[in-house]
C-alpha cells in the first residue's frame, strides 16, 4: 500500500467530509442568496417534471443505498440471517435500477441543457463540472456491477463495508481494506468522495433545504381565503 493509496482513501475522506460541513454552514452564513437549486422551469419546461423526478429518485435511492449497505454493521445482516453473497446480490439489483433510473433522469436534464440556448447561457461553468462529475461517477457505479458479477462470495462487499465504518468510527487503518479493490471501485470511490469535497460550492446545497423541509409534512393546513 503506497503513500498515494494511504492518502486518497485513508486522509481525503476527511478532508472532503470537513470541507462539506464547514463549507456548507458558511455558505448558509455568508451566501444565502445563492442557497438555491437555480431552477430553469421558466426558461424551458420541456421534460423538466421527468428528468426532475427520475434523476431525484435514482439518486436519493443511490444515497440511502449505500448509507445503509455500508455503514450497517456486520454483526447485524449475521443477525438477521442475511448472507454476505445475498446481500450482495441485492445490492447489485437495488443499485442496478436506482442507477438506470437516476442516469435516464440525468441524462434528461443534461439534454434539456444541451439543446436549448438560453439553458445553455445560463449554465455556469460550475454546473457544467458538477453535473460531469455526477455522470462520471454514476457510470463508475453501474460499470461495478459487471465486477461484483464475477466475485458472487461477498468478500468485496465486506471489504468496502470495513472501509466505510472504519472512516465513520475515526480508525486510521480504513485504507487498507481497499488496497486491493479493483480500480473501478476505487475510482468510484474516489469520485464519490470528491462529490462531497465540491458540494458547498455547487446548488447542491439545496439538499439541506430538503432535509430541513421535512417538518413541513407535520405542519397543518394554511387555509387562504378570497376576499
């Protein structure tokens, strides 16, 4: 294990993970005129509602996805009678059609982006590297699925699990749980690290918006009365 490997997988997720958090409060301080999705229904509607919904539920399945399959412990899918080479499977099958909807959802909106010349004005050159970036890393992610195919026993998915909770629990051994992971994984790895590095300067930060708009569901019926 080099001194590269060391540093991408067992010192950058920290980074990435403390420039998320500080980033994105600061920004909420300082910037919250820009705290916005910067939506372009106005400018052209066309295929925005499916784009919107395919690309959202891909990839908030996507996210709690791999919350889930990565940060729960062994101890508990042992529990629970869940083989690793079963819940590997499942993975495979769950982040096979999470992915695809997510990529036809995002490729959608990348279209609408693409064709339409006031979109296309509009579209920063932030956008444009975010939005890259995101395809980049769901295509690593589906092109996985072929690799975890032909390793069916569960060991990789064991590994990527120990990776995950070692970094979450602050161990400083997480790196070498992956050293000897394909490189497909570890570009997906690496691609998805980076997505929370960038977050804070992207429309991203909406996604708190999200979180915190929960509450609202709870809420009673305003009524509006006309006059």
């Amino acid at each position: 294990m080099n001194t590269l490997h060391q540093f991408i997988f067992g010192i950058y997720p920290y980074i990435a993970l403390s420039i998320f958090l500080l980033g994105s409060l600061l920004r909420f301080e300082r910037e919250q005129y820009t705290w916005k999705s910067d939506s372009s229904q106005l400018l052209y509607r066309g295929n925005l509602r499916l784009g919107n919904i395919l690309f959202h539920i891909g990839i908030i399945g996507l996210f709690f996805g791999h919350l889930v399959g990565l940060l729960t412990p062994g101890i508990v899918w042992d529990t629970l009678g869940v083989s690793h080479s079963l819940k590997q499977a499942v993975a495979m099958a769950a982040g096979g059609v999470m992915g695809a909807v997510c990529l036809a959802g995002l490729l959608i909106l990348l279209h609408r982006r693409l064709i339409d010349p006031r979109i296309a004005a509009r579209t920063g050159t932030g956008d444009k590297i975010l939005l890259a970036w995101i395809l980049a890393t769901l295509l690593l992610g589906l092109s996985t699925i072929a690799v975890s195919a032909g390793h069916m026993d569960g060991g990789m998915m064991v590994q990527l699990m120990n990776w995950a909770q070692h970094i979450v629990t602050f161990r400083g051994d997480a790196a070498g749980y992956v050293a000897d992971a394909p490189v497909l994984f570890k570009a997906h790895l690496f691609m998805g690290i980076t997505l929370f590095l960038i977050f804070p300067f992207t429309r991203l930060v909406h996604v708190w918006s999200g979180f915190a708009s929960v509450g609202y569901l709870g809420r009673a019926w305003q009524l509006v009365r006309s006059r």
